[in-house]
C-alpha cells in the first residue's frame, strides 16, 4: 500500500508540473542581427502575459563583458504585441544583446526561469559603423550667405547615388535629396556636392544613405555673418596738429634806386607757396636786371 501510495502521489506532482508547464507564460522578442550606428534598433515582440504587465528590456554591450548600455519599460497593452526603440548614435560598433529583466505581473515578480520554455527573451546584434566611409570636403563652419554647401568623397560607390537629408533650428527639414556621385579618374571613390538653401543662423545635421542603408550623420554650423555698413572711413580723421591757415601778408614793392644800391632783395610773397619752377623765373629776372644795372654804371 505504501508503495501504490508514493507512485500515486509522484503522479500527481508530474501531472501539476505539466499543468504548471503549459500554462506557463511567454515573452519572445526580435530584433535586427545588424544596426548601422546612427540607426534605431528597433525591438519587437509579443506575449501571453495579460494587460498591464511590465518588464525591462535592457541593452549591453557584450564584446568582452556585459556592461548595461541602455533599460527602457515595456508595458503590455491589450494587443499584448510591443515595440521599442533603442538610439545608437552614441554607441560604439561591436556586439551588443538585448533581454528580458524584471516582469511583473499582478503585483507579481517572476523570474526568467519561471516563462515558458517557448520564450525568447534575450537576442545578439551588431552595431556597424559606416560614418567612416564618407570624407567631408567643405567647411563644416560656414557663412549664412554661402547658404549650407555639402561637398565630399566616399569610398568605393563610383558613379552611384547618395540621399540626403537635413535638419536645423526652428524645425528646418531639407530633402531627401537626391545627389549623383562622380568616379575619379583612379580607385572607385566618388565625388559629391549639393547646396542647400538656409535661412538662420545655427547648428545643423546632414543624413546621408546609400541604397545599402544608413551611412551616417554629418555636423555643420552656420553662422550670421551679416553686419552693419562701417561709416567710420567716411569719418575725417585729423592726425598730428592742425595746419594754419596762411596769412598774406603784402609790402610795398621796392624802388629802382634801392634795387640798384643792393640794399633790398625783391622777395615774392603769395598766399599759395611758389612752385619751384615760379623760384627759377625770379631769380632769373634779378639777374637780368642786375646786369643791366651794371653796364648802366660803367657806360656812365
């Protein structure tokens, strides 16, 4: 009897097991093997779990050790099906994993080992890194009366096509552009530029992808170099002391006997300094004049 007994009771353990076992709730999440940095990792998944049940969803990054990058709740609506995105632009490429922490439901904590053997709830992925693929050639400072010019290389596209987007102050959004890249005469790297047309001053982002994806975000900054006209050259500027005006000064012309004896010397005197040229003529003319003087005597 005591044997029928334990075989009975053993029974029913495994039978509420399995009850346990299939009533068991299910987490499973998905997610993408690889995210260009910059990209969103988007995360989807579903559940049996009821309305109003939450978890974390937790991001490490796991090349060597596991180190908690980034936690974001989860709450189960209705539809019990979720989404929820994670920002990479900060992240560096490598390998990362997301997973399941910390249900809860009705006031209940359950543990990972409690859900369903069905449940997915941890994933891999790689973040790759592109933004090294394109060179910006122009001036990521640039005057507002330049307008945003977007010039540079990228590695092994040739001809092909880049689209670019950006966005800026005041809910500036420009594009998608389309813009024809241009195969150099050596390697395959291609050519690109574009102007785009702003109108405040500040700080700007430049998307750009390929028909592979997301390549990478670009900054620039613009400034308002619009200033005032300078009147200040039109301003006379006095340096040193101020001239005086001349002052003209008039005498009685000296006679012919006083010029005859030497005793006076004709000066010209103007208001206007004589030209050299004006010097010569008098000089010349007083030397005439006492020529004739002198033959004049020695006649006498």
């Amino acid at each position: 009897m005591k044997k029928e007994s334990i075989r009975v009771i053993l029974t029913l353990l495994l039978f509420i097991t399995l009850i346990g076992y299939a009533g068991a709730y299910i987490i499973t999440i998905d997610a993408p093997e690889s995210v260009i940095k910059g990209s969103p990792l988007i995360v989807t998944g579903n559940t049996t779990f009821p309305e109003s049940t939450y978890f974390d969803l937790v991001l490490y990054y796991s090349k060597y050790t596991a180190g908690e990058v980034a936690r974001q709740k989860v709450i189960i609506d209705r539809n019990q099906i979720f989404r929820v995105p994670f920002d990479t632009k900060t992240l560096d490429k490598g390998q990362y994993k997301v997973e399941v922490h910390d249900v809860v439901s009705d006031n209940k904590d359950f543990a990972n080992q409690q859900l369903g053997s069905s449940s997915i709830l941890s994933k891999i992925i790689q973040i790759k890194d592109r933004s090294d693929e394109i060179t910006i050639t122009s001036p990521t400072n640039q005057s507002i009366n330049q307008a945003l010019l977007i010039s540079g290389r990228m590695k092994n596209i040739g001809n092909g096509v880049l689209t670019i987007r950006v966005s800026g102050p005041d809910q500036f959004i420009s594009g998608p552009v389309q813009v024809i890249t241009t195969k150099e005469f050596t390697g395959n790297t291609g050519d690109f530029s574009t102007t785009v047309e702003v109108n405040s001053a500040g700080d700007y982002l430049v998307k750009i992808s390929d028909k592979n994806g997301y390549i990478g975000e670009y900054s620039f900054t613009v400034t308002d170099t619009k200033t005032s006209p300078d009147n200040t050259s039109m301003q006379p500027v006095i340096t040193g002391e101020p001239l005086a005006t001349p002052v003209e000064t008039k005498t009685n012309p000296p006679t012919q006997s006083e010029i005859s004896d030497g005793t006076v010397t004709p000066v010209v005197t103007d208001a206007k300094a004589a030209s050299p040229l004006s010097s010569v003529v008098v000089i010349t003319a007083i030397g005439l004049i006492s020529a004739l003087i002198s033959l004049n005597r020695r006649k006498h």
